[in-house]
C-alpha cells in the first residue's frame, strides 16, 4: 500500500497574524497543513516540492528524516514550513485511512480544554510576519485593543514598542474581559501584562525595567481580574520575554497572592536566540509557576529546558515541526510530570492539529485559543460547527484534522487565495 505525493502549495493569509496554509495532494485527495508566522514561507515551496514529490505519504518518519537533513544548515525558520508539511501529511493519511488523527495517534481525551487569550481589555490588534502592526479590511469589525501602539515604525512587542496608556489597560477593563469570557464558559483566561501603565517611563522600557508603581499597577490587574471570576477559572499572564530578571522577579512577587497558574515569558531568555541558564536564575525567584516554550524548536530543545525549573511547557506545534514532533514533546513533558499546555496562534487548521496531539498527551493542562475577536474564524471552515464550545474543543471521528478549508468562505476575506 502505498500513498504517493503527487504536489505540495502554499498561500500566506493576513489575519490577526499571517497565516500560512500547505496542501500536499496524493491524486485527488490531499492534506491540509499551517505554518507559524515567518517572513518568507511561501518562497520556500519551490525547494520542498522537489523534496517531496514521489515520496510514500505514509512513511512520515522517513519524510521527517529527510526534510531534517535537507535543511540542516538553514536554520529554524524552515521548522514553521517543516511543521505545515507534517500537519497535512497526517491530514492526508488519517483521510486515507478514514481515521481521525487523534485514534491514529493512540489518544484518548476527546475533549479538549481550551484557554482563551484575552490581551488586554479588547482583542489584540492585527500583526505580520514581523510583528508589526498592520490594517487589515477585516479589522473594523474586531472588537480590538486600540491607540495603545504610537510609532507603527517598530515591533508590536518588546523593548522597542513605543505605547501609551489606555483605559483599555485599566482594572475595570480587565476584570469585564474576565467576566465576558467566564460567562462564555473558559474556565481558563490569559491576559498580557506587558501593557502600559499610567506611569510608563519611556527612559525604562528598553532596559526592561520597570518603577514600583508600575509594578504595583500592573498587580492590581491581576488582582481585578482574579476578583471578577473568584477562585473557579485559571488566570495566566503573558509578559512577552520583556523585562529585567529583578523587574520580572518583583512581578512575579506582586501578583503570587492572586495565584495566576502560570507567568509567561517574563524575560528574554528564550526567544528565537536561547539563554536558558536566565530562567535557572528566575525560578529560584519565582513561586509562580514560569511557562515558556512557543520559540522553541523539535523535543530537541525542550530536552534542554529540563533542570531550569520552567514547570510549563508550550510548544507551536506550526513551529516546533509538526504533530509528529509534538508527540515527542508530549512524552518527554510526560516522563518528568511538566505541564504541556500549546501555544497556539493560529487559525482553526494549527489548533485542531494542537487538539489531536493534546489527545495523548499524558500531562495535557490546555490549549491556547488565540482568535476570540476575528470575525471570520468560524466561517472559514467546514463542515460548520462553533470549534470551540464552552472552552471545549470536542474531537470526532471524522477523518484526518476533522476540519477542512471552505474554499469559497475563505474566498470572501482574501479573494485571491487559490491553496
């Protein structure tokens, strides 16, 4: 029995970031696939067609081996491409063999929790492959975060991002958004924390530093938020790898009595460049719980965050090279008892292919639901269903991802998409 590759494509979208679908066709039948955000993607495709035209689709681990060695000296934007060929080789075979990814796998939890990212007050605003802020058609119908970002000359985070304070960044707002979201049935909600307060100090931002009045402002949004929804729901914060070790320690500190279940990516020692000795230095600071991983590349890598006492894991499985390297990640989270709870920003493609591993992953706590405020998220995909729930994904027996691309939907937002 053999399943032979007869195309690859690839389109690059702009939604609240850029997302890039891959279809690998075997004949008629193909398989459906998403790539993290890069510059680029699409540019790559000539150069993976010729890899993989011909090759056996159900020989995935000889296709990963391949595409492993073939860019060995490219470095680790090729695992956002690597990632979406994996994803819709999985699609493809489950499609085959008329089985869902998830019984493929061995899973066995069919319900998916799922955490919802709120931002800040309102939804975030949109963002390319760079992570600069951009104006999509679509987004004057989002109910989204706005005149926070002054200079649209720089990154939308980080040290360089030029911002003022909004009262979209006031406890008020956060404790609404919690309250919004709870009663949409998320048991689990996450917020940035890296926003301005009424005292920004622009001298501060680029050394990472922040006043104690920011800090204690920043711990009465926590505190907002924790007071809105009381004691049944998660609450995580997101600080964007932004700040000093003393400041991120110092935050960590103000909002440990409001019990967040985890901070994420306080400092900047895990961006696309590693310095994983920082976070042995913070979680000796930190009670909190530290998560981190969503720049993170193969189970390669996260073997290396083991003994830095970082107690959450959370690999972009468009990134970190696909459901078959997640499955590695999830073992290995698994044989030392650490949480493994995916980063996922991207459509409904990259989060039912999170949902599939989260399946079998062992020591699964959720899944990150990162487009609450487009528009269009459910419509672009068939067959029509709400994706997720009341803070659920439920997985069926329908074959492969369980979800396809409605071509024609698609077609209302980016007319000149062809996949």
């Amino acid at each position: 029995m053999e399943l032979r590759i007869t195309d690859i494509r690839a389109q690059s979208v702009q939604a609240n970031f850029e997302w890039t679908f891959v279809k690998i066709y075997a004949g008629d039948l193909y398989g459906v696939g998403e790539a993290g955000h890069a510059p680029g993607l699409v540019n790559m495709l000539p150069s993976f067609r010729e890899l993989l035209v011909g090759e056996d689709a159900l020989k995935i681990r000889r296709i990963e081996q391949k595409l492993r060695w073939a860019t060995h000296y490219s470095g680790t934007t090729t695992y956002h491409f690597i990632s979406a060929i994996n994803i819709a080789l999985y699609d493809l075979v489950g499609k085959f063999l008329n089985m869902p990814i998830w019984r493929l796998l061995g899973g066995y939890r069919d319900k998916i929790r799922v955490y919802v990212d709120a931002h800040g007050g309102k939804g975030l605003e949109a963002m390319n492959s760079l992570a600069m802020p951009v104006e999509p058609a679509w987004l004057g119908e989002a109910n989204i975060e706005r005149s926070r970002i002054i200079s649209a000359n720089n990154p939308i985070h980080g040290r360089l991002s030029i911002e003022k304070w909004n009262e979209d960044y006031s406890p008020e707002a956060y404790a609404g958004r919690a309250k919004e979201l709870a009663g949409e049935g998320f048991t689990a909600i996450k917020f940035d924390l890296d926003v301005p307060t009424p005292y920004t100090d622009p001298a501060l931002i680029m050394s990472g530093e922040l006043t104690l009045r920011d800090i204690d402002y920043l711990a009465s949004l926590v505190k907002a938020a924790r007071e809105a929804v009381g004691d049944g729901v998660d609450l995580m914060f997101d600080l964007h790898w932004r700040y000093d070790i003393n400041t991120a320690a110092r935050i960590c500190k103000a909002v440990e009595p409001y019990r967040p279940h985890w901070i994420e990516d306080p400092v900047p020692a895990q961006m696309t460049i590693s310095n994983l000795d920082e976070y042995k230095l913070l979680t000796q600071l930190c009670q909190v719980p530290i998560e981190t991983g969503e720049n993170m590349y193969t189970v390669y890598q996260f073997k290396d965050l083991l003994g830095t006492g970082i107690r959450v894991w959370a690999p972009d499985l468009a990134k970190a090279g696909g459901i078959g390297e997640g499955v590695k990640i999830a073992d290995l989270a698994s044989m030392y008892d650490i949480e493994m709870s995916p980063h996922n920003i991207g459509s409904p493609i990259a989060t039912m292919a999170h949902a599939h591993v989260a399946s079998m992953a062992n020591t699964f706590g959720m899944l990150e639901f990162h487009g609450h405020d487009i528009p269009f998220w459910n419509s672009i995909i068939k067959p029509k269903k709400q994706l997720i729930d009341k803070g659920f994904i439920e997985l069926s027996d329908e074959p492969g991802l369980g979800i396809d691309l409605d071509m024609s939907e698609i077609r209302k937002i980016w007319p000149n998409f062809d996949l």
